[in-house]
C-alpha cells in the first residue's frame, strides 16, 4: 500500500483547482500518474471514503475530497464510523 501517494493525490485536489479538474475530466488518467495499488486507485475512483479512512488516510484530507464529491457532513461521518466499526469487528 502506498498511503504516501494516495495522501499526496488528496492534498493537491484539495489545494489545486486544475487537479480538481483533471480528475473529474479524466481521472483515471490523473490517478495513473501516482503510484497507486490497484484497490487505492479504485477507492480514489470510486470516492470511497471509508475504504480510504480504512487504508490509513486522514480524515482532514478526506473531508473536503468528500464534500467536492457530492458526500453530506453527516454521511462522510457515518462512512468513517463505519469504517472504524468494520476495522473492530
């Protein structure tokens, strides 16, 4: 797993506009540029929040990635939680 990468696509969409752009236009283009396991691109692709949580990701790099991909405050919490409950289970 490659959590350096996936952090660092997290940071520059949430600092950089033309990212932002790129990976709405073409994202699996943008994503292919990181070093990514397969599952990390298909979170990253997928929006998976809690799936990204689970891999280590930080929840104020998640937040705004959430919210510029459509997720209501309360549902990003609900998809960490889940994800906290599924790691214990």
């Amino acid at each position: 797993m490659s959590l350096y990468s996936v952090q660092k696509v997290l940071f520059r969409m949430n600092k950089d506009p033309a990212t932002r752009a790129r990976y709405k236009s073409d994202r699996d283009a943008l994503l292919a540029e990181y070093a990514l396991t397969e599952e990390e691109r298909r979170a990253l692709a997928e929006a998976d929040v809690g799936r990204l949580h689970l891999m280590g990701v930080h929840p104020l790099l998640l937040a705004p990635f959430a919210g510029r991909s459509g997720l209501k405050w309360p549902d990003y919490l609900t998809a960490l939680q889940r994800a906290r409950d599924a790691r214990s289970a």
